[in-house]
C-alpha cells in the first residue's frame, strides 16, 4: 500500500505514546499510559485467554486478542490506569462447590460422632 492511503499510517508516525509504568502480578497486570494521539492500541505480550478482563480508570472495558495470541486494549487519549485481571466465573462457582461439600462432610462427622460418643460412654459404666 502506498505512503498515505491506509488508515494506521496516521497512528504509526505518532511517537509520544508512551507507558509511565506498569506492574505485573499474579492475576493482575496495572500499566499507567499517556496517549497523546486520538487513541491507541496498548498490548501486553500476554497469552490471551477469555478470562482476562480488562478495565480503565475503573471503567469496564473490551480486552481484544492482539498478533493472534497476545492481549491489548483500545486506550483513548490523555493519561489513563490500565487495569487487567483474572476472573474465571467457573472456577469460582467451583471453589464455592467445594467450599459447601467441605463444611457438609465437616458436619456430618461431627453430628456422627456426637451420636456415637453417648453409647461409648454407657457401656464404659
């Protein structure tokens, strides 16, 4: 494609966007950007998968999958705090399964145990 005629050429030539910082945790990545053109596409080469979720300045929004298997956000202009995070709505219905499961069985032994102790008890005397 010749020089001025696609539509990222614009976005290419500007060199001010920049990331100020950014920290990487477990499930948790923080990036502080300052974009200074109309918008601009921050990746982070990060394995992309559908339980990320992406949020700046606290608001909500679309995480996209970048280069086919890294993670980016559509970041508009001016200094904005990027957020991204693991949310995985399975397992944490999972967690709370097991969680139930765990204090069920935690009960049932204990209720059997306090009907067995009395008999124990009676045939000791």
């Amino acid at each position: 494609m010749p020089p001025g005629t696609g539509w990222l050429e614009p976005y290419t030539k500007i060199k001010n966007n920049r990331v100020l910082s950014s920290k990487f945790g477990a499930q948790t990545v923080d990036i502080e950007v300052k974009v200074e053109s109309p918008s601009s596409l921050v990746v982070v080469a990060q394995t992309y998968y559908h339980a990320w979720r992406a949020e700046i300045d606290g608001k909500p929004t679309d995480l996209v999958r970048a280069n086919y298997a890294f993670q980016a956000v559509l970041v508009p202009s001016g200094t904005h705090h990027v957020h991204l995070f693991y949310r995985d709505l399975a397992f944490d219905i999972g967690a709370a399964v097991s969680f139930c499961t765990w204090v069920g069985c935690a009960a049932g032994y204990f209720t059997l145990r306090r009907r067995e102790s009395p008999k124990n008890n009676s045939k000791k005397s």
